[in-house]
C-alpha cells in the first residue's frame, strides 16, 4: 500500500481545457448571407439570457458578427427571438 501512495488516482479525470482553434465558420462554409429568418440557426450565437455571445467565443469575423447581430436584432424585432429569456437553451 505504502509504494502506491505516491500514485494519484481520480474518480472523475481532470477537466484539462483543449484549446481548439477557433475559426469563422461563416468563411469556411462560404457563407455570404445569414438569413434572419432562421432562428435556429441564430440561437447558435445568443446565450441563455438571450445576449449576443462575444467574438472571442463563438470565434466569428468582425464582419459576420456584424451581420450576425442585425440578423438577431431583426428576428427579435419581428419575434422570431425573444428579447430576453430565463433559459432560452
């Protein structure tokens, strides 16, 4: 017993953060219009609260996250999107 007490052991592993490389999936995809009328695909870039993630997360271009808020803040106007939400997700 006393040789193995040098050896940690985990129940559950260490949650080790991977850095993926982030990348705008809007010029990989070759994405040139994002439809404001596609919710589902909006909710993608909103949190639970319903706010707009930031760049640095989602990883998205100056410019598509441009064009990726007006189409949120258009589908909220026409109530596609709430406003604000508890748990949206």
């Amino acid at each position: 017993m006393a040789e193995n007490s040098s050896e940690i052991r985990y129940l559950t592993p260490p949650n080790i953060e991977l850095n993926k490389e982030k990348y705008c999936r809007f010029q990989k995809n070759r994405i040139k219009y994002i439809d404001y009328k596609d919710e589902k695909f909006l909710l993608q870039f909103v949190n639970e609260q319903g706010k707009l993630l930031p760049r640095r997360i989602t990883g998205t271009s100056l410019k598509y996250q441009r064009k990726v808020a007006q189409a949120v803040k258009r589908a909220r106007h026409l109530a596609l999107m709430p406003y604000v939400a508890d748990m949206l997700k």
